[in-house]
C-alpha cells in the first residue's frame, strides 16, 4: 500500500464524493486506523477531533456510505473517496455538508429533522 503522510495528529483529511453525481459530499479527518478499516469494511469510517473517537459514517443516522473507490493525492497528504452514498452526508439533514453559500445563504434542502434523528 502507499504510505499515507499523516499530519503531526497523525491525521489525513478525507473529501467523500458521490461517485454518481460528483458532488462534494464532506470532508473529514482519519488515522490510520480508521484508513484501514475503511479499506476492510468498505464503509466510510473518521477520527472525530471533538468527540476523539472513532465513528462510521451512519451509524447513528442509518445514512452509510458505500465505498467504490479510494484515491490519493500527488503529496500523499490527502485522500479522496468516492462512495455510494446511503441518505444525506450531513447530520444537520441536508445531502452535502456543503448547503450554504459564502453569505450563509442556505441553498440546499433539508432531508431530515437532526433532532429526530441523532440522540443528544
């Protein structure tokens, strides 16, 4: 496997993209644990800095992500994966993380009501 440049948190940015539409779905942080079992479950799995833990995407929400792909940029320092998207990226209910403007104007429409869906 190519050796991955993992910052001084031992940390790679991963941008998930709909392998379909193209669309820009998140962006997130992963070590190399979470790499790895990306690459055995093929589901999307993150390093949450908040919360320092691992978590798959979709396990409290349902919306997996399906991998189809996983690439690596020409510095080796991030990664991009293209994914087969099971619902809405965003845990605030939207398609994309990426639902506003640079004014903040949301652009988007909401899939789902976060506060029926994640537990507090």
């Amino acid at each position: 496997m190519l050796k991955l440049k993992f910052d001084k948190n031992g940390l790679i940015p991963a941008i998930i993209q709909d392998e379909k539409t193209k669309n820009i779905l998140m962006v997130a942080y992963m070590n190399k644990k979470t790499v790895w079992k990306t690459i055995k479950t093929k589901r999307t799995w993150f390093y949450s800095r908040s919360r320092n833990r691992l978590w798959m995407k979709g396990e409290e929400s349902g919306n997996i992500q399906i991998v189809k792909k996983i690439l690596v940029d020409c510095d080796k320092d991030t990664i991009l994966i293209l994914v087969k998207p099971k619902g809405p990226a965003c845990h605030h209910g939207y398609n994309s993380c990426f639902y506003r403007n640079i004014k903040g104007r949301v652009i988007s429409k909401r899939l789902f009501d976060p506060k029926k869906v994640y537990k507090k």
